[in-house]
C-alpha cells in the first residue's frame, strides 16, 4: 500500500474542523475552573499529578537567574545557535512593527487618529511532551518583546536546558515549568507569583486549545490551533526525494499531523511514495510518522489553474511551491498560513528561525485568519480631538440626526451640547 494514497481532485476533502473535541473542552473546563478557583496549590497539584513537577516543594517559577544558569551551561556552539536564530526572528518582528505607524487625519475643528500600544504582560506557551520546542520559546517570546510588551511569561512542561536558555536569549522574565490547561488557566487567572496575563500565544496539545478558547475573552489568544498541516505543490522539476523529505518532516510532528501532496506530474506522486516508503523505514520518528501519513493524500492536478484552486480550497498551514515557476503561482494564491517559494525554500526552514513565525493557523483557518506576529501584542487605540466646536457643527449635527433615528434621545442631547455657532451664522 503506497504510503500517501492517491485521491481525485473531486475527492478533496475539507481540512476544517472543530478546533477542540467535546470532551477534550469539557475536561479542560474542569481543569480551568479549578486553578481559576485554587489557585497556585491547584496547579502545583496538577503539575505533580501530570508528572511536570517533582514534587510538591518544587518551584512553579524559574526566574532570571535560573535561566542564565541555563544558558551558561550550554556549549558555546549551542548558546550561538540560539543567539543566531533569535537574531532572525527579531530583525523579520521589527520590520513588522515598522510597518505599523501611528497617524492622524484632519477633521473639521480638530483631527482623530490612532496610536500604537503593546500590551503589558504575554503569556507563551511551548510544548514540551516528547518534542521540546525552544524554537516556539523564540518564536513567541521574542515577538513580544520586539512588539514592546513590558512582561514577557513563558510556560513549558518539563522544560530542558535548551527550553530554559532559549527563554533567557528572549529575554522572558520566567518559565512557569507547567504545561497543559493548567498552565493555560495560571497565565490567564494568575497563580501565586504568576501574574494574570493580557494576552495568550504559541502552540500546543488539544488541552491547551481547548483551555486557550474557554479563557478567550478573558484575554486575548492567538490562535486555537489543531494539527500541523503541510502542502508541498509540485511539477515534475520537484527532486521527489526532497519532497518525500519535506513530508516526513511534517508527518513525525504527531499521529494527526496531515502531509499532502499536490502534483502537476503523475510519475512524480509514485517516486515520491517509493521515496517515502524508503526514507521512512530508517526515521527514528517512524511510529509517529507512519500514523501520519495515513491522513495525508495525493492528488493530481490537471494544470497549474487546478492545483492553485485545490491549494486555496485546502487553506493549508505550511504551503511549498516546489514548481519550475514557484515565483509566478505565489502571487496567484490566496489561502495559506506560510508560503515557501521554490525548490530551496522548505518550511523546516521557517521551523527554525529563517524569520517569519511559525505559529501559524490550521484546519482552513488561514482563509481569515494569518500567523503570529506583532500585531498580536498590540492595541491600536483611536482617539478624536475637537478644537472649535463652530467649525465641527455639521458632523454635530449629524450625530444628533442619527441619535435620534435610533431614539436615543441621551445621546442626542449630549451631541447638542456641543452646538457652537460660528460668529457669522449667529448674526445672520
């Protein structure tokens, strides 16, 4: 049985789904409600009973100090690793943020505009499990701190060294050593020292969805993220042992990731199953990235019109044009969480540190939604100032108008109030 089987365009199925399962929601709730309620004794009790704590002494914050002591103990080749790849992701965050500018606009009597502001305190959440992700402590962390935001929360579960260091070269003011709920309920509610957090960001397991969308409201989330999704479009110029490669990459994230592949080439999908078949045989992730592709697919596009259209139907998070002409199809696509252009530019790549964020949107949610950034840490606040009310009578007038087609008659008199004739029209 080929490794990826192979569907027909009008076989495509949707990769939009319910973010969280019923159940998953109704136990994170419980989770929740309890360290919402109990506080630090509930999440150090959750801590232990999920094995991230040792031990009921143990700390459920790991200051500054502890994360130096951690990047000092690290081989230099590894503390300029992380000094490398932070040093990406801040240079692609700042030029994000300097695009964004405040403004202002002139208004008869006065001006309005808008200004920029970070919120105070991030929380960012990296898993740990049986894949601990230092990459996603950058990812997170440093954004917030290029967006400005004043106090920068890490949670990870049985975080190690790298995890730990990797804060520290992102300058996070802690790691709250918890994963799951449990933590997702600490950064939103507080927990002893852990303070109550603005906002909420970075990937994780169905637990920490789920807790993400019931604290949503309460604070600001990111995203409610599922599994990793990657889409590798490709013609015959496609190296089919690359692509295969690129699919493993995808397929050992987890049992549910969903690798998929797209092709302007028949013969192309049989070499890279062959390719598969073989490459998968020596991973060291072989459990997890043969489970893996069984999620996936194969489909055969008639012509690069019909590949772009089975790409935009899909909305994928990761999106490789492994194509002679990936330049020319980028611009024609519309629904993707990250674009990867061309043979070299594999989305292992963006993983790691090439710049953009690789916490991304999944299960079709790129159709409204894009990646972390900046723009997730700020608030654009609009302000109005009106300095001659004589000059601004006409928009005054309208707003008593409007009041008074919705029978607010308060807010018509409060516009009234403002009615300042200039000097001619009261002579006149």
């Amino acid at each position: 049985m080929s490794p990826l089987r192979r569907i027909e365009p009008s076989e495509l199925p949707s990769l939009r789904r319910d973010p969280v399962d019923p159940e998953t929601l109704a136990g994170a709730a419980a989770i929740v409600a309890d360290v919402r309620d109990g506080g630090v004794e509930a999440l150090r009790r959750y801590g232990i009973q999920f094995g991230d704590l040792p031990s009921a002494d143990a700390p459920v914050m790991l200051g500054p100090a502890a994360l130096k002591a951690a990047f000092d103990g690290l081989a230099v080749a590894d503390q300029q690793l992380l000094e490398r790849v932070a040093t990406r992701i801040r240079t692609f965050a700042r030029a994000q943020r300097n695009a964004l500018s405040e403004t202002s606009i002139p208004l008869p009597g006065g001006a309005a505009g808008h200004t920029l502001a970070p919120m105070e305190r991030a929380g960012c959440y990296a898993p740990g499990g049986r894949f601990p992700l230092p990459s996603s402590v950058l990812m997170t962390a440093v954004t917030a701190r290029v967006a400005g935001v004043e106090q920068v929360w890490v949670a990870s579960p049985k975080p190690t060294t790298m995890t730990l260091a990797a804060a520290h070269v992102a300058g996070a003011d802690a790691v709250v050593p918890v994963g799951g709920a449990q933590a997702i309920a600490a950064l939103a509610y507080g927990a002893g020292p852990i303070p109550a957090c603005d906002v909420i960001v970075g990937p994780g397991n169905r637990w920490v969805t789920a807790a993400k969308q019931l604290v949503s409201g309460r604070v600001a989330i990111d995203m409610l993220a599922g599994p990793s999704e990657l889409v590798v479009f490709a013609d015959a110029s496609a190296d089919p042992a690359t692509v295969a490669a690129d699919l493993l990459g995808q397929a050992e994230h987890d049992v549910d990731a969903v690798p998929i592949l797209v092709s302007l080439d028949v013969a192309l999908v049989d070499a890279v199953n062959d390719e598969l078949a073989r490459q998968v045989a020596t991973l060291s992730t072989n459990a997890t990235a043969s489970e893996a592709l069984k999620n996936g697919f194969a489909v055969v596009a008639a012509s690069v019109d019909e590949g772009v259209a089975i790409c935009d139907q899909l909305a994928p998070e990761h999106l490789e044009l492994d194509l002679d002409d990936a330049e020319g199809v980028a611009s024609r696509l519309r629904h993707y969480g990250a674009l990867f252009i061309g043979h070299a530019a594999a989305e292992v790549l963006g993983d790691y540190g090439a710049g953009p964020n690789h916490v991304l949107p999944t299960g079709g949610t790129a159709r409204f939604s894009g990646g972390l950034s900046v723009f997730d840490f700020l608030r654009v606040r609009s302000w109005l100032r009106i300095d001659d009310p004589s000059l601004a009578v006409g928009m005054i007038e309208d707003a008593v108008a409007l009041a008074g087609h919705e029978g607010l008659e308060a807010h018509a008199r409060s516009a009234a109030r403002r009615l300042v004739r200039a000097p001619d029209e009261e002579s006149s």
